[in-house]
C-alpha cells in the first residue's frame, strides 16, 4: 500500500462512526500489513456482537504476530483482555472476542473458503483498503 493510500485509509477511520477500540483495532491492522480490512456493524442485527472486523495477512507468522498486537494494544490502551481467542495453534485462522467485537484474522484462502461477509449482507460495512 502506497503512503497516500494509507494516510487517506486513516482519515477515512477517523470519520467513521465505531467505537475507539475497533478504530485502533484497523489502525493495528494497517500498520501490521494486514489486507482487506473489512467492518461490519452488527449492532441490531445479531446479539453475537456489535462489530466484526475481518482482515488477511500472508503467513501463519504474520497471522500471529497480528493478533499478539492486537492483544497488547488494546490492553495498553484500553484495558481491554480478550473474553477469548482460538486458532492460535494453526495460524490460518485466529479469532479474537473482545465480546463487543471480534477480530478474524485469516490467510487469504481461508477468507475466500468461509466467506463471512456474506453471511453478514444486510450488516452495514466499512472497507479500509484500497478500491
């Protein structure tokens, strides 16, 4: 991504209207190299959560390395702790609960194979990467 891709990205962010927490969530995101960051606002459509951010990354290591980010961030931050976190073993998947929103971390085959934009199409949605 180029500079001004990612400086325009950022201010697109700070216009949104979602809490703070998913905010640094996407900034963590941008600035670990993630792909394809994608919100979806489920507030009033699922009591699963409010929010789902989904993002790929290219390895299992960068997968780790994202969600470990995310965690520390966000503690440091916010003070927020996981309620829970799966597929660390694996990598190609890696799911973060942070009840009110949850994190899905994938390598890209993954993504294309469960697909869970689609399972959200009447969530409003929030893409943070280039057109």
């Amino acid at each position: 991504m180029k500079i001004n891709e990612f400086k325009q990205i950022l201010q697109d962010l700070k216009k949104r209207k979602i809490p703070e927490e998913v905010k640094k969530t996407v900034e963590i995101l941008l600035d670990k190299k993630a792909e394809r960051i994608t919100v979806l606002k489920l507030k009033g459509i699922s009591q699963m959560t409010d929010y789902i951010v989904i993002c790929q990354v290219n390895s299992n290591r960068q997968n780790k390395a994202v969600a470990d980010s995310i965690r520390e961030d966000l503690k440091k931050e916010f003070r927020l702790n996981p309620f829970g976190m799966e597929g660390e073993q694996k990598a190609d998947w890696i799911l973060v609960d942070y009840v009110d929103f949850i994190v899905n971390i994938f390598l890209p085959e993954i993504r294309e194979r469960f697909a869970i934009e689609k399972l959200w199409m009447d969530a409003k949605r929030y893409d943070f990467y280039p057109s």
